[in-house]
C-alpha cells in the first residue's frame, strides 16, 4: 500500500495522459475524407493532383437524373387481358340484338349487320380495349399478358373510349350506305362492348425500378498515376466529376475490423506522443507546473477545449474552421504560466488538430505564425489596449498569410475569397471572450493571472488597508520593497506584476504583533527587551506562518502565500541567535531558523533580497553610497553562501545585475549626494 502511495503522484499523470489521449482520438472526426477543399470555377491551389489508386468515374447527378428519365420513358407498361370478355361480349350481343332482329329484318341486312359486327369485335379485341386510357405516348412500349405469355405492342395499339366510338360510329354509317338505316344501332353496340384490358400498374413499377437498378452509377476508369488536375487549373466539366468521385471514395471508404483497429491503433500513437512531449516537456523545464496535479490537468483541459471545439466545427461546416480561436491557449497559458510554456502547448495542439483539417499545411503554417505572434505580444493582456493589440496582430498574420498562400497557388489575387477573412476578423472577436474565460478559470482552478494581479495591487484592497492601520511602519516598508523588487524584476526580465504583489503581502502576518517589530515601534519601546531571546526569535519566526494563516482566510491565491513563506527561506535570526548565544553558548541554531522553504522562483528570490537589503539599510546611520554598496554586497552574499537561492533559477549574472539595480534604486530613495564645500 505504500508503495502504490509513493507511485500515485506517477500514476495520476499516467493516468491523465492516457485519458486525453483516448478522449482525443474519440472526439475526432470521420477521417475518410478528402484531404483538399475545393470549389466549382475556382483555380485548383494545390500541387498537380495524381490518382492515389485506380477508381471508376461516377456520373454526375444530372446525367443520371436524365438517363434515370429516359429508362421510365423506354421502359414498356405491363397491361392484362380478360380472355373471357369477348366471349360475353358476344353472348350479350346476341341475346339482346341478334336472336329478337332475325325474325325482323330481311335475311341479308340481318347478315350485313351480323358481319359488321364480327368485324367490330375483332378491331376491337385484336389487342384491346383500355376503358380507363393513360398519359402516355402513343409509342410508348406496352406489355401484355394473356395466358402467362407477355404479347408486345404499343400504347396507340390499344382501343380507347374516343377510338370506340369513332370505330363504331363509321360502320354505322357504312350500314347506311347499303340501305341499312337503324338509328338504334349505335347505341346499342357501345352498350354492349365491354374493355378487356387493364393496366398492372404494380407490375409496371416493379419492371421499371428493376430497370432504373441496371443503371450504372459509373462511367470509366482513372488509372493509379493518371493526372487529374494541375496547379492553376480551373476545377469543371470533367476534372471536377473526378475530383467528386475521389472525394466521395473517400467518404465511402469503408475499414475491416482489422484495418479499423490498425488505424485507431496509429492515431493513439501519434496522440500519445504529442501528449508525452508535452509532459517530458513539463518535467524539464517546468518542474513546478509538472508536481502540481492541478495546473497540470488545467492545461491538458485547455488542449481538449480546443480539440473538441475544432472537430465539432470540423464535422459541421469545414469551410468555418478558421473561426475556431485557436489561439487563445498560448492567450490563456501565457496569462496564467509564461509565454514559452504557452507556445509549447499550442504547437502541441496544432499537431493533433492537424490530423482532423483540410488543408494541413496551410493550417499548420498560419496557426503556428498567429501562436508566436501571440506568445512575442505584450504580456500585459490586463490592460485593454494591449489585448485589443495582440487580437489586431493575429488578425493581420492571418490575413497576410492567407494571402501569400493565395498568391502562390493562384499567381495572383484575382478571385481572392473575402469571406475567408471575414473568417479571421470573427475569430480575432472570440478571442476576445479571454477576459471572462481568465476569471472563469480563476476561480475553477485556484490559479492567478496577471488580471487578479492587478486587482490584488490596489492598496485600497481590504487586506492591505487592515495592514496599513495595524502596523504601518510594515506598511510602508512592503510598499518600499514592492517599489524595489518590481524595478529588479523587470531588469532581469521576472514577472513584475507578480513579484509587486507579492511584496506587498509578504509581511502580513506582522499585524498579530506589530509592534514587536522595529518599523512599528513609533514610542521607541522594545518590548523584546522584556522577554528571553529564544521567545524573541519566536515571535520574529511566527510572522510568516501567521501571515499564511491570514492569507488564507483573505483568500489569497497560493502563488502570492509562496512568497509569504519563503521570503526569509531557512536563514537565521541573527541578532536574537547572538544574544541568546552570548548566556548559552551552546544554544541550539535551529530554535533561531525559519521554518523555510527556500525561495524556488525568479520572483521569490528578488523578494528576499529586496526585504533584507530594504530593512537592513534602515539601521544605518548617515547613509552613503559606500556604506549602501558595501551593506547590499554582504547581504546577498550572505545569501549566496548560506544556499538560499539553489532551488531558484536565477544566475550569477542576474544576481549582479540585482546588486547594481538595488544600490541604484536605494541611492534614490535617500537622496545621496555628495558633500559641497561650506
């Protein structure tokens, strides 16, 4: 169990890195697609295009509507014939007309009418006889079964109602001609006929989808390594069928089990890998944000925002992925960690959404321009004008890259797609959405950025003006160490902001006794006269973890309480040590150390000698340039040779130039000058 407990801190972020990558690659996107984006009438902006494999060409839409039109027009209607009709029809005819008018009519009209009648019938049932006629063409292909056999004709074949009676009516009127006037006849003959035809209209729409599925959807073949376009063509006609087809091959790719887990198997990698450089990264160079879970998880959060957000866009409406505000990760990691880190981790991002974008090479190059003109801006994003900026340069870069991408493809600028930088302009106004996002993860994370910085500044705040009522003399002498800590920060190229801040709370917890301490002792009363030197020192020692206590409970974020507990590290309180030595010489050292630990940062190692150079020059008597050298040499010195900076990462080089600001800005402050003759 303790073993696994020593391994957790190793298994959290193994944890968290398998995670994301599992999430990432969950989240992408349909990767069958067409790595090119194109438009109908537009130059082909990239490099001749050669067939990766051999595919057939499919139609275009329009010739398939019309082909599809031209199989329904062709294809035959299947009809049914009543073989018994005909045979009714006769019977009916007849014992209606034929048996009553033997008797009455003269043997030879009587046969007269009998023979034009066959003929009626035989017309009329030679193929025959559709009651209920069709829109059809006259020569549309017809069907018809009788018998389990299929007899073709054509539609203009069939008797219909108009056809029936125009027949009828002129053997009528050849009865007439021979002498044979029976008005009745008419009549008579169009009630008796009977159609013995119908229209199989299920069998019609079966006969005619089966023939519409015989269409082939392909024409051709584009051979593996044939050319398909060339850079600077225009992308119609036949090209772009092509390029249809290629596209939607890809679309339609469908993967085997095994191909499919190879794939995913390749994504996990290249994923994992971009993950584990992150956090190899983090371990190097950033130790502090690799032991802290918490900021850890922030930034792998971060990564994922992005990611999703893109593939989300992605699977939507590619043409929009440039509104996506890419850059507001370095934005934010800059804000939150240094600008170095954010740029890491946005080339990080930029690798994997590359995997999910049309057009990666152009996404690559523009996204990476805008990240490090986002990362070289001014740090001071809390100020509005400078935030207004950097959106500005991004703006620009994105613009100018678009159009040198553009002139290069193209040759040119005619036919530049504005709306691409209207794209741009909407993604510059999201990034503005940083300022909230900032507080939002503030108070999520427990972090602290530049912005609370600022807020934290104001001497006005609650906190500091309790301090400046209790212990003034305090007050004062952290505003003096803000003023030097911030000039030495900013010379050596520390966070200034931070540092500031920091000075001004690092002694908050000298409100519990102030007038314990020397700044405060306005009567000119030492209490510490009264009392053993080992309770002395106690007093002096509690100071940093009472102003922790405090700190806490104003809600102080930990990065302004790191330098409350580490601006005298483990170093010693000398005076007390001394005179308590001078009773017991034996006395123990470590009854008479701060609790530490020792300063870890640029930030909080300017703190601790500006606090020692600051209070020590108090105590000397008619200052001069010598003696402030000579003090701020021994003190950090001091410093040096008793390892108060070894965890911090600050030089030789830099602790020079520290001295050389701190005697510059100290001269200032007591107005030095040299001694004019009386």
């Amino acid at each position: 169990m303790s073993s696994l407990y020593n391994y957790q801190n190793i298994i959290y972020r193994v944890f968290l890195l398998c995670f994301c990558t599992a999430l990432t690659v969950y989240i992408f996107p349909n990767n069958n697609r067409f790595k090119y984006d194109y438009q109908q009438g537009e130059p082909w902006d990239y490099e001749t295009l050669y067939a990766p494999f051999s595919f057939p060409i499919e139609k275009s839409e329009a010739a398939l509507l019309k082909e599809r039109q031209r199989v329904s027009d062709e294809a035959p209607y299947y009809f049914k014939i009543d073989s018994t009709i005909e045979k009714k029809v006769r019977t009916n005819w007849a014992n209606k007309y034929l048996i009553p008018s033997k008797e009455d009519l003269p043997e030879q009209d009587f046969k007269s009418i009998e023979a034009e009648w066959n003929n009626i019938l035989y017309e009329i049932y030679k193929v025959g006889y559709l009651e209920l006629p069709l829109e059809l063409n006259q020569s549309q292909p017809i069907l018809i079964e009788l018998n389990n056999e299929l007899k073709a004709a054509i539609y203009d074949d069939l008797y219909k109602p108009e056809d029936l009676g125009r027949l009828i009516n002129d053997r009528v009127q050849r009865l007439k001609e021979v002498g044979i006037n029976r008005s009745e006849l008419l009549a008579e003959f169009l009630e008796v006929i009977q159609p013995n035809i119908t229209y199989d209209k299920q069998l019609t729409e079966l006969a005619i989808q089966e023939e519409l599925n015989k269409i082939l959807t392909t024409r051709g073949v584009v051979s593996q390594g044939a050319r398909i376009i060339a850079q600077g063509e225009i992308v119609e006609g036949e090209q772009l069928q092509i390029l249809q087809t290629l596209n939607n091959t890809y679309k339609s790719q469908t993967w085997t089990e095994s191909q499919y887990n190879w794939k995913l198997g390749g994504y996990i990698v290249l994923v994992g890998m971009a993950y584990t450089m992150l956090i190899l990264f983090l371990r190097r160079y950033r130790t502090s944000v690799f032991e802290n879970f918490r900021k850890l998880f922030f930034i792998f959060f971060n990564i994922q925002v992005v990611v999703v957000l893109t593939a989300t866009v992605v699977t939507i409406d590619v043409q929009y992925i440039y509104v996506v505000p890419v850059c507001i990760l370095p934005l934010i990691l800059k804000a939150f960690f240094d600008a170095r880190l954010g740029l890491f981790t946005h080339v990080i991002a930029i690798f994997i959404l590359s995997f999910i974008v049309p057009n990666s090479d152009e996404y690559l190059f523009l996204q990476m321009m805008a990240g490090i003109v986002t990362v070289l801006s001014n740090n001071e994003i809390y100020k509005r004008a400078n935030l207004f900026l950097t959106v500005a340069q991004i703006i620009g870069i994105y613009f100018l890259s678009y159009f040198a991408f553009y002139a290069i493809n193209q040759g040119g600028v005619i036919g530049l797609d504005w709306s691409r930088l209207g794209y741009f302009v909407l993604c510059g106004l999201a990034m503005l959405f940083v300022w909230p996002l900032i507080y939002i993860y503030e108070k999520i994370f427990g972090l602290v950025s530049d912005v609370s910085l600022l807020e934290l500044s104001d001497t006005n705040s609650k906190l500091l003006k309790a301090l400046s009522n209790k212990a003034p003399g305090t007050f004062h002498h952290s505003l003096n160490v803000a003023n030097i800590a911030e000039t030495v920060a900013n010379e050596i190229g520390a966070n200034a902001m931070l540092v500031r801040v920091g000075a001004l709370y690092h002694d908050v917890g000298k409100m519990s006794n102030p007038t314990y301490f020397t700044e405060n002792q306005g009567s000119g009363i030492n209490p510490h006269n009264d009392l053993d030197p080992e309770d002395s020192a106690r007093i002096i020692i509690d100071h940093t973890l009472k102003g922790i206590e405090i700190a806490r409970k104003y809600n102080l974020p930990d990065r302004i309480i790191d330098f409350i507990r580490t601006h005298h590290g483990d170093s010693l309180v000398y005076y007390f040590y001394t005179k308590a030595k001078e009773h017991h010489p034996e006395v123990a050292k470590d009854n008479f150390r701060y609790p530490g630990p020792k300063p870890f940062s640029q930030e909080t190692a300017i703190l601790m000698i500006a606090d020692s150079v600051e209070a020590a020059t108090k105590s000397i008597k008619n200052p001069t340039s010598v003696k402030i050298d000579n003090l701020v040499n021994k003190i950090i010195e001091g410093q040096v040779e008793s390892g108060q900076f070894l965890n911090a990462n600050i030089t030789f080089k830099q602790i020079e130039t520290i001295k050389a600001v701190i005697k510059k800005k100290l001269a200032s402050i007591y107005h030095l000058r040299i001694e004019y003759p009386e």
